[in-house]
C-alpha cells in the first residue's frame, strides 16, 4: 500500500487531488485552514481540456446541471465595438461556465471520505527529518506525515519554504469582479465568451445559469494595467462609478453593461495579479506542488484551475503505481506536467499583451484574428 497524502489545502487543487487519490484507493488527509468554504458568487471558465477530467471524476450529470454551455468566443474592440474574431466550438467535450463555489462543493460532496478533511488547520511550518515530515499547525501543535502536497495556492508557504527566493510580485494587472442579474437585452452575450480588447483594458463577459431562469447572471472582468496594487485579497471592495469611467468608451452595448453595473446592489471587488517566476522543480523528496502553489498564472486564457484539476488527476495516476516508491511518482509527475504549465503560463501572459496592444500592433492584430478566424470559423 502507497504512502498516506497528506494535502495542505482545500481549494479547487487541493479537493481535486483528495477526490482522484479516494477513487484509486489512497488514503489522504486533507488540512485546510479556512474554517469552511467561501460562498463566492463568481463564475468560472472550464475547458474541454478539464470537463474530460471531471467526468472520469464522476461529475459530468452534475456538471451538466450547474453550469452554461459556451458555444463560442468572440473578440471584440473596445473603441469601435466591432467583431473582430469569432469562433464556435465544436462541443465534442463542451466548455462550461459555471459558479466557481458551484464546482467547489461539487468537488467536496464527491469525497466520500469527508472525515480525512480537517478545517481551521493552518499549516505554518514543516520539516523533513528521519525519513518522516512534521507539520506545525496554528494553534494545533505537531503531526507527523509520510508524504505531503502543498495545494496551498500562490502564497503557499511550502513553496516559500522551498524557494524562499521565489517572491510573489505585482504582475502589473488588477482584475475587478461584478456579477449582473441576466436581462433579455444582454441576449447578444447568451452562449459565449466575449472579451472586448483595447489599450491597458479588456473586459470578459460571459453568462452563467439558464437564460429562462431568474437566477441567471452576467460574469463580468474588467482588467486594467495599473502600475501599483499591495493587495493579493480577492475581496477589496472597488468604486463602480470610478471603474466605469476607466472603461468608458464607444461601444453602446459595453456602456450599457457599465451603467447597470454601477446600479446594481451587487459589489464589485478588486483583485491584483500576483505572480512568481517558474520554479526550477516541484519536488524534494516527500513533499510535492500542485495548482496555484506550483504555477500560478495569469488569468487571461482562464486554465489556472484548469491546470490545477489536471496536476491532481496526473499526480493521483503516478500515485497509484505501487511498485513506486512516493518520491518516484512525485518526480514522474513534476515531470510530465511542468513542461504544460510553464506553456500555459507563458500564453496566459502573452494573451495580456495581445488584448491591451495599442497602434500599430493593435492593426495588426486585428488583421491576423480576422484572418485566423475566417480560415479557421470554428475550435
Ligand atoms: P487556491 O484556490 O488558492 O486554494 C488554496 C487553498 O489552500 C485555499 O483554500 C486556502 O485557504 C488554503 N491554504 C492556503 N494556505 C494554507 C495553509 N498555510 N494551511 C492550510 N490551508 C492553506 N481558472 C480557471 O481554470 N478558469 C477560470 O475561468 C479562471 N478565472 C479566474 C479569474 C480571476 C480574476 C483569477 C484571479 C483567477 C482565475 N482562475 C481561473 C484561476 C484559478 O482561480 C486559480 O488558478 C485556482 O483557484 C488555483 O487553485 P488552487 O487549489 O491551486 O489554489
């Protein structure tokens, strides 16, 4: 029998890992150290890439159920409103949107073993000696543990303890956060993701829900190239009617948006972009990254979960070989995925370029998307 896991953190990476390492047979604990799950109201894109994923996890009925089916994307300027570039998706697998505290409970009502999770368990510190870990908890004293994966998330203190020269840093971009109820007059948005581009700014609109049901809503994520932002909280509350002057513009169904934005009782909160450059390897001898704690990205191509549930379903397969010693199927797994995410780090980060480019390399964008998407009309 392999090693028990021990997972330090319950976030999309963390539930992930708990719910494939149960359905192979592992035993695992998991310590999370919020004393429940925010109810954050937030949607969340989840590609075929992960859909396929979540279905071998056994989630594909209720996947089904939660979320809106994305038939297509659509790029459009900001300044003009025109459309740039549209693609359909084939749906052989669909691409999802749904609520990000929708997947989350999902995740954790599949974990049968739901004992193994402990809550208000903030890990501060750990050391390997004599074969073993020691886990320092908050207030809890010491465990001991034979293998540990740090699901922690970008300011995962595993990885500062390993990397203590990895800093997080301000990426230069603050995402800012509203949802809409859904109204007929947005049916233009129904069944897409539609990110409007311009210079500094884009905004991501997508739908969530049924678009009959009154509990349907609009995603809305406005980023903007700021210079300075201290705060990693995904809960600073923002001024609306300030934000929407910042993203004023032309394009009447844009302003329309805007402007119901700033009526609406929901809150809009501010999220600056934190991120560290890649790491050299995951892996020391029992203790291994995942998702946010190992790569964490930019959110401009939204695979950061995506990539997260993919390190969990990989990890638990590497796992399951119990002719391998733990540490072997740690390596085994860094290496078939570090290659994978440091591409999709990189493309998220060049998608952040080629949204908010401006002059000439905004002309010439816009001719290579209308062109791609001509000759290429569906993904
Ligand atoms: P986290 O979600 O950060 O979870 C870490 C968990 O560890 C938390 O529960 C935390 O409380 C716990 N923890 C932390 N420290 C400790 C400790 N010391 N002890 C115990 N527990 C601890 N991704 C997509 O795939 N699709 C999208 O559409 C998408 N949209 C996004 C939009 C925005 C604006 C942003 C900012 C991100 C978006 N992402 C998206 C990225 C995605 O949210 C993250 O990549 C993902 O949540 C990472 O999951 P994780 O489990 O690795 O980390």
């Amino acid at each position: 029998m392999k090693s028990e896991i021990t997972i330090v953190g319950a976030g999309i990476g963390g539930l992930s890992l708990a719910l494939a390492l149960e359905q192979k047979g592992i035993n695992f604990r998991l310590y999370e150290q919020a004393n429940s799950f925010e109810a954050l109201g937030y949607g969340i894109q989840i590609s075929p890439n992960v859909v396929h994923i979540l279905e071998k996890l056994g989630l594909k009925k209720q996947l089904e159920r939660l979320s809106h089916i994305c038939l297509g994307f659509q790029l459009r300027s900001f300044n003009t409103n025109k459309i740039l570039a549209e693609w359909k998706l084939d749906n052989k697998t669909p691409y999802y949107q749904c609520r990000r505290a929708d997947l989350h409970q999902l995740l954790f009502d599949m974990i049968q073993n739901k004992g193994r999770i402990y809550f208000s368990q903030c890990l501060e510190s750990y050391e390997q000696k004599d074969n073993h870990l020691y886990l320092h908890l908050k207030n809890q004293g010491s465990i001991t543990a034979q293998a540990m994966v740090a699901a922690d998330g970008i300011n995962s203190v595993i990885r500062q303890s390993l990397f203590p020269q990895y800093q997080v840093r301000y990426s230069g971009y603050s995402a800012y956060r509203v949802i809409l109820p859904f109204h007929r007059k947005y049916h233009f948005l129904w069944g897409k993701a539609t990110v409007w581009m311009g210079k500094n700014h884009h905004v991501v609109v997508y739908p969530n829900g049924n678009e009959q049901s009154p509990e349907s809503w609009l995603n809305l994520v406005l980023v903007i190239k700021e210079r300075k932002s201290n705060d990693q909280s995904w809960s600073v509350p923002a001024d609306k009617t300030a934000l929407a002057q910042d993203f004023a513009n032309h394009s009447n169904e844009l302003n329309l948006i805007l402007e119901d934005m700033i009526e609406s009782p929901e809150p809009c909160f501010k999220w600056g972009l934190f991120i560290h450059e890649p790491l050299p390897y995951w892996s020391q001898s029992k203790v291994t990254l995942l998702g946010d704690a190992a790569h964490p990205m930019l959110p401009f191509q939204a695979q950061g979960a995506a990539m997260a549930i993919e390190d969990a379903y990989v990890l638990a397969q590497y796992l399951s070989n119990e002719k391998e010693m733990v540490e072997e199927s740690f390596i085994k797994y860094e290496q078939a995925r570090m290659k994978r995410t440091g591409a999709v780090q990189r493309l998220s980060r060049r998608n952040a370029d080629i949204f908010h480019a401006s002059g000439i390399k905004a002309l010439t964008r816009n001719l290579i998307l209308g062109l791609v998407s001509a000759i290429m009309p569906s993904l």
